[in-house]
C-alpha cells in the first residue's frame, strides 16, 4: 500500500493509505485509514468533498480480508 498525502481538514489524524493496485487516473479506488479502534474506508474520488467514511471494528475488518 502507498501512504496518500492528507487532505488538510479531512480527517487529519487518520493516515489514509490507497492499495497499490490503485492507478493514479482514478477510477474504482478506495482509501484505508487505521486507528487503535476501527478501520476506516472512503471512496478516493469524495476525499475533497468530504465525502462519507465507513467505519467499522477491526474485527469485521480482518474478517472481510479473510473472506477474501
């Protein structure tokens, strides 16, 4: 994964990360931020408009990522 700049005001203590499968001409991409809490996840191309954040448990998260 590459670490993302931040988007001042969005977020800012979070440290988003995009996969990096991701091209830089946008496209189907989402963001990963991780916290001691919860995994957070939005859509690459909302980050400026301050688009919504899906935040769930890390046991749901590592869940998902086995199922996979």
């Amino acid at each position: 994964m590459n670490i993302d700049k931040e988007v001042p005001g969005v977020d800012s203590h979070l440290r988003w990360f995009k996969s990096s499968y991701s091209s830089e001409e946008g496209g189907e991409c989402v963001e990963v931020a991780i916290d001691s809490v919860a995994v957070h996840v939005r859509d690459t191309k909302q980050v400026l408009e301050c688009g919504p954040v899906l935040t769930v448990g890390s046991v749901a998260w590592s869940a998902l990522l086995d199922a996979m």
